[in-house]
C-alpha cells in the first residue's frame, strides 16, 4: 500500500474570503501586497491589491497556495524534506 491510499484530499481547496479578510491575513503576517502576491504563485504584483480591493477575486488554488506557503492553512501545513 502507497504512503498516499487512504490520504483524502476533501479539505485542501479553500474558498477566499471577503477582499478586506484578505488584507487583514496580509498585514497580520506583516507582508506587502508584491510579498503576498510572489507567495501565492502569482506573476503580478498588482494583482494581490485588486483582490484586497475587490475588484479581483482569487481563485481557490491561488487562495489555497497562499495559505499553505504562509502556514495559514487550517487542515495542511508544508513540511521540507
């Protein structure tokens, strides 16, 4: 049996929450919005205010990459290696 069989990955995606939750999580964290934006994968800096504005809403796997690179996530944390 593989080290991943009975892993279930129902709680992994996570939903983005309202734009000033977002910025709140940012500035609890103590992170630019260019930071914030490099950690959840993204190429465009600018795209991290228009989420915290609300002109822009985050997928969820951007979301959920964010989460997880900032050990913000509720049901995985990253480990190295």
């Amino acid at each position: 049996m593989g080290k991943f069989d009975n892993m279930t990955f129902e709680n992994l995606i996570i939903e983005a929450p309202e734009p000033e939750h977002i910025k709140d999580l940012r500035l609890d964290l103590g992170l630019t919005a260019a930071q914030a934006a490099k950690l959840a994968g993204l190429t465009d800096g600018s795209l991290w205010t228009k989420y915290e504005n609300g002109n822009r809403q985050p997928n969820k796997q951007t979301w959920t990459v964010f989460l997880m690179a900032t050990g913000q996530h509720p049901n995985f944390k990253l480990e190295s290696k």
